[in-house]
C-alpha cells in the first residue's frame, strides 16, 4: 500500500504558500520530494527524512513526488490555538483545523442561521485546472493587480473564492495556481472542504463551504472545483469529478446560481474526451438534479 522510504534532503529547490519542494537522495537514488511546513515542520539541508514514495513509483503526474511524512530526528513543536475539526480523518497524517462552521469559531454564528447564497453565481468545473482560465473570462479586460484585493468597492471587479472539494489533492498548499492567484489578487480566497484542508477557510461540506465562500469570506461569485489532480477508471461513473454534479445540486439548494463549465477537448488521445467529455454529460446530465446555465461553445463538426 505505501511505499516507504528515508531519505536526506540535499537542497530546497522552490517553494511557494504551504508547501516545499526538495531534492532528496535515497537508497534508490535522487528524487523530488514535498513537504507541507504545517504537517511535518521545515525541512532543511542535511535533514534525514521519512518519505512515501509511492506516487513517484507509480509515475504518477499531478503527484508525482515523493511525499515527507516526517523529519524523525527534528520534530516540530505542538500546534497552538482553537480547532476541533479533524481533516484527513483516521489516516497517519489526520490534522486538527479550526472549521468556519464550529462551536469555536467567530464565524459560528454567522453560519448557524445562514441558509441562503443570495442569488450568487457559482462556476462549477470538473478539473482544478480550470481555475485559472474562468477567472480569465470573470475578470476578462480588467484583471486586478498585486494586492489590489478583488472585489474592491468601485473598481467593478467581482470578489472570488475558490471552494476546493476532497475529490483529488487534500492540501490545498499542493496547488501552486492557488498561491499565484493569491499573489495576482485574483482570488479572495480559498475555502477548503470535506476531507480538503489548508485553505484560507476550513468547512465541514460543499454547503457550509459555500455558505463560508459568500458569508465569511463577502464573495461575489464562487468557484468549485476538486482540487489538483483527478482520479478516473475509464468507466462511465468511476472518476472523482462526479462531484461537479453534487456540486451543482448543493448551489442550487442552497439558493444560488450555478453555472457548469464544460470539459471540452479536440487534444486527448482518449476518445471519450474528445469533444465535450463524458465526465461533463455524467455530472451535470445525470448526477445534477437541479437546472445550471451552461454555457456551449461552437464546435467543429
């Protein structure tokens, strides 16, 4: 199930919000490696490390590191603070975060009676990597700039958060786009849910994630995708972004406006992407129940 590996960290080859690239040598030679700072501490040059390596044995993409479980011989000190809502549950790396929708949080209150997006337009896509090209066409003309803070009174630019479900990486550190779209102030935040964590909100569910997106968080719109990564068998039901339709269903009780982006692709080799792909005819054509604007490009043939 894991395979597992020590390894000594040679350099830091990048980092960016939550997370640290590594070069690690190992019994089986040099690799890549990722730490997340708030799981396991800061790795250094010189630090032994405890890695799973199975991703990069299987050749994955998206995850194609190994991962630090550990620095076994540094530890780090015992988080501080409130927080009672434990992400990752169960697993050696379960986490406790601080849930917008909690008894402990300021935002309690504010959750406990919402029950209501006003109306908020919700994008719902399939891939996280989607995300950067829907906020081109939101912001189209008039992106904002470095730390303008989306959303500003006056500027006419809407306020965006991002709501990353469970369906492919947890952490929300693991996605580099998140961090650049916080730096280009085109996100105004990131609300982590289900078993997802590390974003700038944590929420139980794609309900009171939405509920914190527009409540907490003052979005005009919401974006909802997995987060990086996506998990498929090739079957008509096996792959994790069925949750767009969920996705949709969940907006739509909750009184918003959803809006699905297709995946649309004339590149893929697989067919059953070619075109609109089938993970979109699934998700908003079978597993959403509730009506969503689509917007349908014209397609050759």
């Amino acid at each position: 199930m894991i395979r597992w590996r020590r390894g000594e960290v040679v350099r830091i080859r990048r980092e960016w919000p939550g997370a640290v690239e590594l070069d690690v040598t190992t019994e089986d030679g040099s690799a890549r490696a990722l730490a997340y700072p708030a799981l396991v501490g800061r790795p250094e040059p010189g630090d032994v490390v405890l890695l799973n390596t199975t991703a990069l044995a299987m050749g994955l993409g998206t995850g194609g590191y190994a991962m630090v479980v550990a620095l076994p011989d540094r530890l780090p000190e015992d988080p501080q603070g409130p927080g009672h809502l434990v992400k990752a549950r169960y697993t050696p790396l379960q986490t406790t975060v601080l849930g917008a929708d909690e008894q402990d949080s300021p935002f309690h209150e504010a959750l406990r009676e919402a029950d209501s997006l006003d109306g908020m337009p919700v994008i719902v896509a399939d891939l996280h990597s989607a995300l950067p090209a829907i906020l081109c066409g939101l912001y189209g003309s008039r992106p904002p700039g470095p730390g303008s803070g989306a959303g500003e009174a006056g500027q006419g630019i809407p306020r965006v958060a991002y709501v990353m479900l469970d369906g492919g990486a947890l952490p929300a550190w693991f996605s580099m786009s998140c961090a650049q779209l916080r730096e280009a102030g085109w996100l105004g935040g990131v609300v982590t849910v289900g078993q997802a964590f590390g974003g700038d909100v944590e929420a139980v569910t794609p309900h009171t994630g939405l509920l914190a997106a527009r409540h907490v968080l003052g979005a005009d719109v919401a974006i909802v995708t997995q987060g990086p990564g996506n998990l498929g068998t090739g079957t008509r039901w096996g792959f994790s972004g069925v949750s767009a339709g969920e996705a949709v269903n969940a907006v739509a009780v909750l009184g918003g406006r959803p809006v699905a982006a297709l995946r649309v692709s004339e590149g893929d080799r697989r067919e059953r992407h070619i075109g609109v792909s089938h993970h979109s005819l699934t998700a908003y054509g079978r597993v959403a129940l509730a009506p969503a604007q689509v917007v349908v490009p014209e397609l050759p043939g």
